[in-house]
C-alpha cells in the first residue's frame, strides 16, 4: 500500500501468570492492540510497537532527537509526510512480561516520560484544524490518557472530602481505598518470583501504573531527559 509508511507488529504479553505480579499487563497490551486495530480501519495509529515495527526509509532517516521515543514517533514522522501508520494484526511478537512490579514500574516511567516529551515537540499535531481525525486519535489514545495519572492524586483529595462530608459513605469508601493502597505497597515490595495472590497482584499493579505515570509527568515537567535508551530486563 503506497499510502502506508509505518507497519507495527501486534504485542501479545506472555510469562508465568503464578509467580509475576505484573499479569495485568498482560489484559492491557491486549485493549492496547485492540485500539490500534481498530485506529487502523479508520485512518491509522498514533504510535507503533518498540519491539516490532518497519518503517519506510526516507522517514527514518528524518533528522530527530535521540532523547525521545522513535517508535511512538514515528508514526508522527509518518503523517507529517502525507502517509499513514498501521497495525498488522497478523504480524505477533510474543514480549516476555518483566519480573517484577518493581522493574516494570521504572519501565514505565521511562517509556512514559519519553512519550510525554515527544508529545511535546510534535504538539502541532494535535491542532484539528490541520490534522483532522489524526489529531482527535492522538490527544484521546495518548493525551487524555497520561492525564489520568497526573490527576489521580487529586481523585484521592477528592475522595477524602467527600468522605468527611458525608461520613456514612465515607466509613465504607476509605477503608476500601486503605486496603487497596496497603495490598499495593505489599505487592511493590513482594520478592520476585514468588507466587503472588491475584487481588494482591492486581492492586500492585494499578497503584504501580498510577505512581509511575504521575512520576513521569514530574520528569517531563522539570525537563528531565532520558537520551541513553535501556532495555528492559526480561524474563525468557
């Protein structure tokens, strides 16, 4: 298809459900490629798959920063030359899930604070007027959704003044919240490789993601950069 100049492969999120605390990946990079299928039949995406993705030549010889993400990028790279990016469904790359809460927390505030700067310096591309549905894509897949972690902390605010005001819900919402953040911490400092209960892994695993999309928004706000790319240690 001439019109295509980024094909990202289609992640499925694999290793042993009984001793990782970071099984919800896995149920994430499925609604995760789900959209992408489904921005592809409308247009395409706004962002490929690190570990799987080609790209056409001439786009990945653009000039761009070492310090950002090149395969969110580079379907960026790709609308501002006229073409579009899609997901090849067909294409799979089974991505071994890390091994522990604690190295997939600081693999997401790596990706995300890359993504957030990224963002930044192709922020034209959020104006609809030029970009049309292109722009709608991006700020609901990528903006809207970083939002939510900057703004979580002040979901907790929220929920302690409406508790204090209204006392009768609060004796059911703030124990919920307490046992919910309590199995979070347990889960982030849990040993890995030891089997992990599944509530307990799941707490872990969202309060993990809100910590470190919030700690992401502090590292690009302050300007931080991340210019050496790591790769992420995996288990086979």
């Amino acid at each position: 298809d001439p019109t295509v100049g980024v094909a990202s492969g289609r992640d499925i999120s694999v290793g042993d459900v009984e001793a990782e605390g970071t099984r919800g990946e896995s149920g994430y990079v499925g609604y995760e490629m789900w959209l992408r299928s489904l921005e592809t039949r409308v247009g395409g995406i706004v962002g490929a798959s690190g570990c799987f993705y080609a790209i056409r030549r001439e786009l990945h010889e653009t000039l761009f920063p070492s310090a950002l993400s090149r395969d969110f990028a580079c379907a960026l790279i790709a609308r501002e030359n006229g073409f579009r990016s899609v997901s090849v469904d067909e294409a799979v790359c089974f991505v071994p899930r890390t091994a522990s809460l604690q190295k997939e927390y600081h693999r997401k505030v790596r990706t995300m604070a890359r993504g957030l700067d990224t963002l930044w310096y192709k922020r034209h591309l959020l104006n609809p007027f030029r970009f049309g549905g292109f722009a709608w894509m991006l700020f609901s897949h990528k903006l809207t959704r970083w939002l939510v972690f900057l703004f979580a902390p002040f979901g907790v605010l929220g929920v302690l003044m409406f508790s204090l005001r209204h006392p009768d819900r609060g004796a059911v919402l703030l124990p919920v919240l307490g046992v919910f953040t309590l199995l979070g911490l347990i889960a982030l400092r849990w040993p890995e490789r030891r089997p992990m209960p599944q509530v307990v892994a799941f707490c872990g695993f969202l309060l993990g993601a809100h910590a470190a999309g919030f700690q992401a928004w502090h590292k690009a706000l302050k300007g931080e950069r991340n210019p050496i790319w790591e790769p992420t240690r995996r288990s086979v």
